[in-house]
C-alpha cells in the first residue's frame, strides 16, 4: 500500500527552464483590484515572490514552477527563505493542474551543514501568513528544501485536490496547519516527515480550531498525522475522517533496522500512524479521528501529554476529548501504541491526559515480546522530544497499549492481534484513573 499517484520521477532536480517573472504579473494584477495570472505549460525557472490579495495564480497542465536553487534570491527579510509567500493577503488562490518544484535538491549541501536549524535557513515552498480565504486545489508541489506547505495563523482555507512529494532533504514536512476554519479533501501528501501536522507555535494566542481533514492519502518516514511538537496554544474542534496511511515509497535518511528498532524488517515505514501531542503548555480538546486504514508504521497510535517548554507552575494545559475511532492496519515494530502522561515532578504539575476513547480500533503486530520485555520498567522521559520509540527505543510492556498516567480512558471494541506469540499482555495500565 505504498503511495500511489505519488510517482518518484519528481524525485530528481528538474532541469532548468525559461525565466519568468510572475512578480511584475501579479503586482499588476493587484495593482487593478486583483485578477488571475496564468502560467502556460512548460519548465519555467522563477524566483521568490509574494502572492497579493484577490490574485489567482492558475497553473496549467503541464506547466512547470521552477524554484531558484540561489539562496541569495531568497534574501527578503523574513526570518526564513520562502518561495511563495503571502501576508495579511486576502481571497488568494493556486490553482491548476501544473507543478511546483522547489528543487531542494540544490541546497543539500546547505542542509548537511545546517542540520536542526534546517526549517530557518532553507526555503520553505509556500507559506501564507496571516490571510483571509485561501484556496489550494489540484496542483502537484515537490521537492522544497524544508517544509513544503505551510499554513500559518490563517483564517478561512481550502486544500483539494493536491498532491506533495517531498523527500529532498531533512524537515520536509507536507502540509503543516496552524490556522481555523480549514478544510483539506482528497489530497497526498508524501513526505520524508510529517506527512500532515498541526502546529500552534507562531504565535502562542492563535488557536487551531475548526478544521477537517477527509479522504486523504499520507506517507512518511516519521508520522503520517501528528499534532505537534509545537503546542502552546489550542487544537480544538478537528475532524480526521476517511484516510489512508500508507507506506513511504522512498527514503533519503531511514532505516530504522540500523537504529535499533525492535522487530522493524522493512527500511521504509514511519514512526506512528497518529501521534496526538501536548507537551509545551497548550490545550487539546475535541479531536475525532475515524475511518483510517494505515500500514507501514512502527507504532499506529502515540497520546503524548508532557512538559517540555512549557511555563513551570501553570495547570492550564490539557490533552482530552479525543476519539479515535474505526481503525484498521498493520505495524511494523514490538513498540507498542501508548498513551501517556507525567507525574508530578520540581514545581510541576501532573500532565495527565482524559477522556480519550478508542472505539473499534483492529491492530495487528509483529509479536515476538519476550518475558523480560513484560517486565521492563519504562522511564518517564519527561521534558524528552515526544515520539512513539522516546523510551530508550525499547518494545513497550504491552503489545497492544501501554497506559500510564491517564485518566478515563475508554477501549470498546479493541482487538490486537501479534503475528507470532507474544508473552507481554495485549494492555498493561499504569497508575490509571476511572
């Protein structure tokens, strides 16, 4: 179940095309009240520019954006490089049938010596900040040297009908959300990283709040849908309905059977089919996720409430309301599905998350659990980088869910079944409430 439609001929660098200066067309676009620019087909080599209010940027099939692999074009005082860029613009929109290429491949190099600070010193392929009713459907963008689509502090989006293929180098993320009122349909996303996460980081006071996500396809080498690690604000009311998630058909920088993964047979899988994480302060509530299929991840389900860079002393943070619903799939390692919270500890409060309910949840795993796997005592790791193998990279004390710190927590209709015996139990329940 690899991701289809997602074919790995956008892998390589595009070859170099005619320039074009779509900046000087939408400035004068703009300049008339707005109107739409269209890009005919072709390779066309283009360089950064600014997408303005009531401007449509049409792409036709066949056509071809070319980004510029000269990191001294992306000079334009943000506090990253950005490709395609829009701030505080309203009634914007890209469209069509064509590609957008940011050909990250040309800062590999940039990459290998930046390392973590990757996100602020390579082009992000698209971001719109702060704009008012923006419209994404049916183009094809790939191969951005970080992040490849980014949403943020936006109200009013819709996503149709795209498709990202995004494996140039480390940080390339799909479609990352920190906005309200979204709605994202029958799209894939194919990514090196997340393939689909909700961020709330930009700014600490804007909730991400009233979006849906259905009928959507999503590969990655590290989560498929993931709330996080950015978290100081809100994740309220989001639906995630009617997905698949599916096994990458490539990777750059994986292989977790070199990095001591347990049971991991197969190079290309993701760490969690859904990691759901609140570890720097924030708050979520009314999460529904259902209708999933997922295959080739290591861990299908990961609940994660922490303190990592959240104030000391504040109670005002929660993880609850969440439902899980109507899951099937497979994985590929002995780490178990978890759902997990800290004691209290050094003027910190307990983070327990609540009122999770995972309903007609089919799981099946590798097996192969020893007894001392059963007895293995689990660190807490708070304050650690929330992910699912974050305790020392060892199988869980379950095969099926480990629960510690958790309060009403509710599993109907729940079954996991190991493909070879196992002596953990399916769930083990730590210092659990109701």
């Amino acid at each position: 179940m690899a991701c289809a439609g997602l074919a790995c001929a956008g892998f390589p660098d595009a070859a170099r095309g005619a320039a074009l200066d779509l900046q000087a067309q939408i400035d004068a676009a703009a300049a008339k009240g707005g109107g739409t620019v269209r890009v005919a087909p072709g390779a066309h080599e283009v360089k950064p520019f600014v997408l303005k209010s009531n401007v449509t940027l049409e792409l036709a099939e066949g056509a071809k954006l070319l980004a510029s692999t000269n990191i001294a074009d992306y000079a334009m005082g943000r506090e990253c490089p950005v490709f395609i860029f829009a701030d505080h613009a309203t009634n914007i929109a890209i469209v069509g049938k064509g590609t957008i290429d940011g050909r990250g491949g040309g800062f590999r190099e940039t990459a290998k010596l930046r390392g973590e600070d990757q996100p602020k010193t390579l082009p992000v392929l698209m971001r719109f900040s702060r704009c008012r009713n923006v419209r994404l459907e049916g183009f094809r963008y790939t191969n951005p040297g970080s992040w490849a689509c980014h949403l943020r502090n936006c109200d009013g989006v819709k996503v149709k009908g795209t498709s990202c293929f995004n494996y140039c180098n480390k940080m390339n993320d799909g479609l990352d959300i920190e906005s309200c009122n979204v709605t994202v349909e029958d799209c894939d996303f194919c990514a090196d990283d997340d393939a689909l996460c909700f961020k709330a980081e930009s700014d600490k006071t804007f909730p991400v709040t009233n979006v849906v996500v259905r009928n959507c396809r999503m590969g990655s080498l590290c989560n498929a849908i993931k709330f996080g690690t950015g978290s100081y604000c809100d994740f309220r009311d989001i639906t995630i309905e009617n997905c698949e998630l599916r096994r990458t058909p490539g990777a750059w920088r994986f292989d977790w059977r070199k990095r001591g993964m347990p049971g991991v047979t197969n190079r290309y899988c993701g760490i969690a089919g859904l990691a759901l994480e609140v570890v720097d302060g924030g708050r979520m509530e009314n999460v529904t996720i259902r209708n999933i299929k997922m295959e080739g991840y290591m861990t299908p389900i990961f609940i994660r409430h922490s303190n990592r860079h959240g104030p000391k002393g504040t109670g005002n943070t929660y993880l609850r309301n969440v439902l899980i619903e109507n899951v099937t799939g497979t994985c590929d390692s002995r780490i178990a599905s978890s759902i997990t919270g800290v004691p209290a500890r050094d003027g910190m409060p307990a983070r327990r998350p609540c009122d999770i309910t995972l309903r007609n949840i089919h799981l099946t795993v590798p097996g192969g659990g020893t007894a001392q796997d059963a007895a293995a005592q689990v660190p807490e790791k708070d304050g650690g980088y929330p992910e699912a193998f974050m305790f020392n990279r060892k199988p869980l004390p379950a095969y099926g869910f480990y629960v510690r710190h958790a309060d009403r927590v509710k599993f109907e209709n729940v079954t996991v079944t190991p493909r070879s015996p196992d002596a953990r139990k399916p769930f083990v329940f730590d210092d659990c409430g109701d």
